[in-house]
C-alpha cells in the first residue's frame, strides 16, 4: 500500500480557534479525512504549540471521543483510535477539542471544505495561522492574561518571576509556519 492509499482520497480543511483568548490564536490546516482523532490530536499538538502533557477529549455533537484506556472517563467515551474525521464530519460541521483539563483550553474545529487529495501538495499542513498559543500550564485563559499583562509590565510585582518560569523569549504575536510545518512533515513522509 502506497503513502497515499493510506492517506485516503480526500482532505479535510480545517479552522482551529482557541476560546477565550484575545486577540484570538488560530490555525488553519490540512489533514487527510482517514485521520483518526487521536492522530488529529498529535497534530493539532505540534500545530499549536502544546506538548501533549496532559489529557484531551473530542466532543462531536452528544458523542465524546477520548483515550480508551482512561479509567477515570465515563462509560460513554467513545475510542478516539478508531474514529475518523472522514466518518464524523462532513463539510461545515464543528467539532470541539478540550486539552488540559485543570487548564480548560478549549477549541473550536470548524471543517471549512472537505476536498480531493492533490497528491502535490502534503497532506498534513498549516495552511496559515496567527499568534503563539499560550504556554503550557500558565492557568487557563485568565492566566495566560494575567501572563501577558504582567510580562508588559516591568513594574508589575509578577514580572520578574513570570519570565524565570516562562522565559523572555516568549512572545504571543508569534507563529512560525514553516518551522511547524517541517515538524508536521515527519508525520506523513515515508522514511
């Protein structure tokens, strides 16, 4: 079986928006409409930022997609490995990806168009996004408010201790696509 036999015959374009942030984080990207959620959640991981350090669940209308082997998780979480994107949203639906739960980062999953598959273009890609997402562990969205103001502010009590845990070099504005999009590639490109 070729690469492209098990990416499937269509993509899924998509619209990723971190809640509650302002000004708001987003990406836009391309993935294969085979991918299963728990491969959608790895890209998403590197599309963001976000270092897959804690739990995650997909919410398609009344159904919830999460890890199987999540003891905690109630009896009616469905197998994130085993469901597709081709399978549970067709164009113009939305789905919604919780990460970090202590955190509470939610986004929003639009499917802006499901096309064919160009096998010149990569299957997995950032098409365009903007903004850095937030650290990881910096208290939700009224942390990583309270991060960015007291990093603008020099004289704010915080400041000082804000950049030893987060570093100065952080800066929100940022979004490098084609260092995102070479790590994405490692997850398509046969070796």
């Amino acid at each position: 079986m070729t690469s492209t036999e098990r990416l499937g015959l269509s993509v899924h374009e998509l619209r990723v928006t971190l809640l509650d942030v302002s000004p708001p984080v987003w990406r836009r990207l391309r993935v294969p409409s085979a991918i299963t959620l728990s491969a959608l959640h790895r890209v998403l991981q590197v599309a963001l930022g976000w270092q897959d350090a804690h739990l995650h669940e997909w919410r398609i209308g009344e159904r919830t997609f999460g890890l199987s082997d999540e003891p905690s998780w109630g009896e009616d979480l469905e197998d994130e490995s085993s469901a597709t994107l081709g399978d549970l949203a067709p164009p113009d639906s939305i789905l919604h990806y919780d990460y970090d739960f202590g955190d509470g980062w939610e986004h929003l999953v639009e499917v802006v168009a499901v096309k064919a598959f160009d096998p010149g273009e990569p299957p997995i890609a950032v098409l365009d996004g903007a903004r850095a997402a937030p650290p990881e562990d910096c208290g939700g969205p009224s942390g990583y408010e309270h991060l960015l103001d007291a990093l603008a502010d020099e004289d704010d009590p915080e400041h000082e201790e804000l950049i030893a845990s987060f570093g100065d070099s952080f800066d929100p504005g940022h979004f490098d696509l084609q260092a995102v999009n070479r790590h994405l590639e490692g997850m398509w490109r046969q070796d």
